[in-house]
C-alpha cells in the first residue's frame, strides 16, 4: 500500500458524534446512514460552513473513529470540520481536540463508502502486518474535500495515527 508519513500539529474540530457498534459490520451499515443523515438535516451543510473558514484543514469534512473500546467492539464515529479561530459550537454539536501525531496518510479514489471501506480493510490485513509502524494513540480520520463522492475519480484520504513497532 502506498502512503506518506506526516507530522501534523493538534487541531480542534466540531461536528455530530455517534456511538457505533463493530459486531456483524454494523459500523459499515450505520455510518454511511449516519452521513446521510446529516447531509439531510443541514449538519453537514453547518459543517462545510465551518470548514470554509480556513485552517489548516480548509475545505474538507472529516470523519473520525475515535474513543474505542478496550475490546474494540465500540466506537465513537464523528462527522466534523476544523473549529473556526472564531470559535462557537453549533447546536448539536460536540468540540474534541486532536493531539499533534505522526500520521500514516492513505489514499482512496472512487465512489464512496466502497473505496474508503476497501482502503480501511488493506490498512489492517496489508500495512500494519508489513510495515515498520503500529497503531498510534488518537482518533483515525478520513478526510473529505468537497466534491461528487459518487464519482469514480473522487479523491479522499485516511490518516491513521503511527508509532515505530
């Protein structure tokens, strides 16, 4: 698998969380329902808002796995943007902050979920085994530029947070 390391300083997003399960691939199910959901109910409209303002993650939607449970059968799946210098949650929103971390970077190109879901499957059964790093301690995130995910030449990403094995 292709990908960069990156050092990126911490950041502070906002968006609308949601607890999901890992049994029977209920998170591939329920999170794409959950982005449908709040592209139907303004949030994510609220969120490119956001994300238009500028910082270093100018433009983007991000979605975060973060919070797992020590038996990994949970997770906390977070739709967000960067907090603006201006600050202000939005109503039904939450704040987290990301610490600084050593990011693997992937790629993913072609319609959403499958591309980014087919990414997340090579990540655990082909980089961790063959790489010279492991997971590190913060959330993953997927970043979203704006764009038609339905289309084949979309362009994503998947940082996930590394440490040297």
């Amino acid at each position: 698998m292709d990908y960069q390391i990156v050092d990126k300083p911490s950041f502070t997003v906002v968006g609308k969380a949601l607890r999901v399960g890992t049994k029977d691939g209920e998170n591939f199910r329920r999170i794409p329902q959950f982005w449908q959901e709040c592209l139907g109910d303004g949030s994510h409209d609220q969120l490119v808002a956001l994300a238009a303002q500028g910082g270093s993650l100018r433009d983007v939607t991000l979605g975060m796995c973060m919070d797992f449970a020590a038996d990994m059968s949970e997770f906390t799946y977070m739709i967000a943007a960067e907090e603006s210098k201006d600050g202000g949650i939005p109503e039904g929103m939450v704040e987290k902050t990301v610490p600084a971390t050593t990011w693997a970077v992937f790629e993913a190109v072609g319609p959403m979920p499958d591309a980014i879901q087919n990414v997340w499957s090579g990540i655990w059964s082909e980089f961790f085994p063959s790489s010279p790093y492991k997971h590190g301690d913060g959330p993953d995130v997927e970043v979203y530029p704006s764009g038609d995910p339905t289309q084949a030449d979309y362009r994503t990403q998947v940082w996930v947070p590394v440490v040297l094995k």
